[in-house]
C-alpha cells in the first residue's frame, strides 16, 4: 500500500510485526509542525497481521506498508525500508525511541548541509531509575541532548539520520552494515562523507529500567560487537 499527498522531506523506516509495536512512536511522529513532510515506510511480514490504525496514519506525508518475509532479522527488514523510502533523507527509526516537537525540522534543516548523517540528540525517555541513566550515557553519552553541536567523527546505527544517496550508494552490502557496530560508521568515512551531531533534533530513548535486564542486554551486545581494528 503506498499513500502519498506530497513529496516527503523524510523518510521515517519502521520495521514491526504489529501496529501497536510501534504506536507511540508514530505517535511522537504526529505531534510534527511538518508532519506532511514525513513518510512513514512500515516495514512487516503481513500487511494483514500488522492491522494499520487509518486515523493514526492521517496526514502524513506518505505511508509506505512494504511487507517482507519473516521478522526475524532486523537489518534487511531496515535496508528494504531504505531501498523503498521516497524521501531524500531517512531515519532509521526503532520501536523504544521517540522524536520529540520539533525534531523533523531540524534533521531537515541540517541535511541541507552536505552531512551524510546527522545523530539527533538524545534523552532520557524513562529516567526514574539509575540503570535507565547509565544505560543511556554507556550508549549515547556522547550525543546527549544537553551537549554542544557540530561536526562529530562517530554516529550510533539508530537512531539516526541518513542521506539515502549515500546508503544506497553501499549496494548488496546495506543490510549488513545496518547492524549494530562500526561497519556503517567506516564505510560512510571511507567513502568522505562527513557527519553532524545536531542536539535540537531531540529524540527520548527508552532504557532498561532494572540490573536483570541490563545485565542481559550488556551480555547481548557485548557478543555482538567488533573490536576496532
């Protein structure tokens, strides 16, 4: 299904099994000044299983309902929402984080720079518990929304903002490298682009909340991740 009113400034991708997963998150997506401007591309494995909320989908700048596959790996389902985006920018959105007023403006501003990627600033979606904090500052604690913005020489994968261009400019290699680590981060530097940390562009994060699932988390990723070479 494809709904389009106007050309997009930004394409938000989303990938979900249903509606609901990602509610508030189109939510956050309608409290946008220019929300005309913004496409929704919702990436699932059953347009029929996802069950669209029409109203909530209202006055956007388009919605894309691309389905693909099983939901069992993330990043394909991500490079399928790049591939499909119509929008010149895109953010690689995540069902746990959510762009707050005013957010769209600014990545839209500050893309008509020539930055391959500008990293909003983050916050704290849930900071009643201590583990919430240090989850947030051991994983964007240098693109918190209280810093200072500029030119920045590291970006997380998400939730972050891309020129498409330089995305589909990766070829079969997209997938992959929209995984957790640096693969992204050294590819884009290796092809010259050049990065932008923009703090007025905020985005609230959802942490995890207690030590149990911290633990587990931190376990996770730490199997995951590369060592820099």
């Amino acid at each position: 299904m494809k709904l389009e009113t106007r050309t997009p400034e930004i394409s938000v991708i989303l990938p979900t099994d249903t509606f609901e997963t990602i509610r508030a998150v189109v939510e956050s997506l309608r409290e946008q000044r220019c929300r005309d401007q913004i496409e929704l591309v919702i990436i699932t494995p059953s347009r029929s299983a996802l069950a669209p909320d029409e109203s909530a989908l209202a006055g956007f700048g388009g919605v894309q309902i691309v389905e693909y596959g099983e939901m069992s790996s993330l990043p394909p389902m991500r490079a399928a929402g790049v591939r499909a985006a119509a929008a010149p920018v895109v953010f690689v959105g995540e069902t746990h984080s959510f762009p707050q007023p005013g957010w769209a403006e600014a990545i839209i501003a500050t893309h008509r720079a020539p930055w391959a990627v500008v990293m909003p600033g983050i916050g704290n979606a849930n900071p009643a518990t201590a583990i919430s904090w240090a989850e947030l500052v051991i994983d964007y604690g240098p693109w918190l929304q209280e810093l200072p913005g500029g030119a920045t020489d590291r970006f997380p994968t998400w939730p972050t903002t891309y020129k498409r261009d330089a995305l589909l400019a990766l070829g079969d290699r997209l997938p992959e490298l929209l995984s957790q680590g640096d693969g992204l981060l050294r590819a884009l530097s290796e092809a010259g682009h050049r990065f932008y940390f923009e703090p007025a562009a905020r985005v609230a994060h959802m942490n995890v909340p207690s030590h149990g699932p911290w633990i587990r988390e931190r376990t996770t990723a730490a199997s995951r991740s590369r060592p820099l070479a």
